[in-house]
C-alpha cells in the first residue's frame, strides 16, 4: 500500500507542470538571449554602416583623383598662345599646402553645336567653399577644377569653376624633372617642357567622432589622404626638340 500511494503522489507531482520560479528562470534566460542577439545584431548594422560610408567617400575622392589623372594625362605645352605655359605655384607651407596648378589639356568634351574643341585651360586650387545654405561645408576648404573653354585671346573666355571635393584641409603638387622632385614649376621660364611626372595628394579633414574615446583615437590618426603619381604625356614637347635638332639621314 505504501509503495502504491508513493507512485501516486509521485505522478501528481510530474502532472503539476513547471513551478512559478521556474517560468521565472526560464523567462530571465530568454531575455537575455534576445538582448544579446539584438545587440549583436544592431552593433552589425552599424558596422555595416560605418564600412559603407568609409568606402563611399574613398570613393567620391579617388574620382576626385582620376579626374586629375584625365587632365594631366592630356596635357599639352607649344608655343602656340593657345597652349603656351604649365604652370605650379606651392602655396603656404608646413603640413597644411594651398598649392595651385594651371595648364592646358586635351580633356574637353566636344559638343557639335559649341564652337570650341577638345583643347582647354583648368586650373585646380582651394578656396573657402560657396555659401550654399550646407552647414557641413563650413569646415576646411573646397577643391576647384576652374576650366576655360574658349582660349580665344580677343575674346573674354567663359571660366566655369566646380567644386569637386569639399572638407579638404592640404593640396600640395610635386613635379619630377627626370632627376629631382621639384616643388614649383613654370614652363615660361628657363626651358619650356613640361615636367616628367606628377605627384598630387590631398589631405581631408576628420569625421567627428561619436564618443569621447573615438575622439582621442582620431587624434593621434593621421588625417585621411588620397595620392597619386600621374606621368605626363610628353609627344609635343619631343616633336619640337626634333625640329630644332638635324635628323641622321641630313648628315648623310
């Protein structure tokens, strides 16, 4: 008889289900569990965030840099009035540059009803940026890419400045002369020629940081650049030196 009632009160028990502190602690243990997945799911989307936007301004600034690639590329230098000087002026000094470069390319559009071709004059250089009514700009300077499409001496050129990189706090030009890196360049002095190589770079300013200790971090980064070494195309600069030079087959 005992062993009967301990077998029936034992299966009243396992009947009864789960206890009041039991659902407690079962319910604590799946909160924490959601807590945990949620804020390891919002730190992701963040990241995600973050990595996308990093990568959408390297974006915009290395199109801000194949632009000046195009430009260089093309560059023409005779001693036509229309393509007759490059010209480098290294402006401020230290870490922070405002240089300026100004020269003649071959990178313009052609459009069938504009009475100019291919051929024009740009111009980069910083500048404090146009007030738009966008507080973000406020902040360092704005890179421009002047060009002046019609080069007719007589007639007043139509000059169309363009902001093409905004929060830029250096631009600094370097020009290789086959021997040295120099930093200035004029073509209407000394020799006329352009220079062998290129090097441009642009410094930018620093997102500003969401919490105290990005902030310290941030300090001790090195501003974000971009950087690049564009070689010239030097064909007309050679077809003259051959003109004023004698061919072999004069000789014999």
């Amino acid at each position: 008889m005992k062993t009967k009632a301990s077998f029936s009160s034992r299966n009243a028990r396992m009947t009864m289900g789960f206890t009041l502190l039991e659902i407690l602690v079962a319910s604590v243990a799946f909160a924490m569990i959601v807590l945990v997945i949620k804020v390891t799911l919002l730190e992701s989307l963040e990241l995600r965030e973050r990595s996308q936007t990093r990568m959408d301004k390297l974006n915009s600034q290395m199109r801000v840099v194949e632009v000046m690639e195009k430009d260089l590329r093309q560059c023409l230098l005779t001693e036509s009035i229309f393509a007759s000087e490059f010209r480098g002026d290294t402006l401020g000094g230290g870490v922070s540059r405002t240089d300026q470069l100004e020269f003649y390319t071959l990178s313009g559009i052609t459009i069938t009803n504009q009475p100019w071709g291919s051929l024009q004059k740009v111009r980069y250089y910083l500048e404090q940026p146009m007030n738009d009514g966008r507080t973000e700009l406020s902040e360092g300077l704005s890179l421009y890419r002047e060009v002046t499409r019609d080069l007719n001496p007589s007639v007043q050129g139509v000059i169309l400045p363009q902001a093409i990189a905004n929060r830029v706090s250096s631009l600094s030009f370097q020009y290789y002369d086959g021997e040295y890196w120099q930093e200035n360049w004029d073509s209407t002095v000394d020799e006329t020629k352009l220079p062998v190589a290129v090097r441009v770079r642009i410094e930018f300013l620093r997102d500003k940081p969401q919490s105290e200790n990005r902030s310290r971090s941030s300090r001790e980064e090195a501003l974000p650049s971009v950087q690049s070494t564009i070689a010239l195309m030097s064909i007309p600069q050679i077809e003259e030196e051959e003109a004023d030079g004698e061919s072999p087959e004069d000789d014999i």
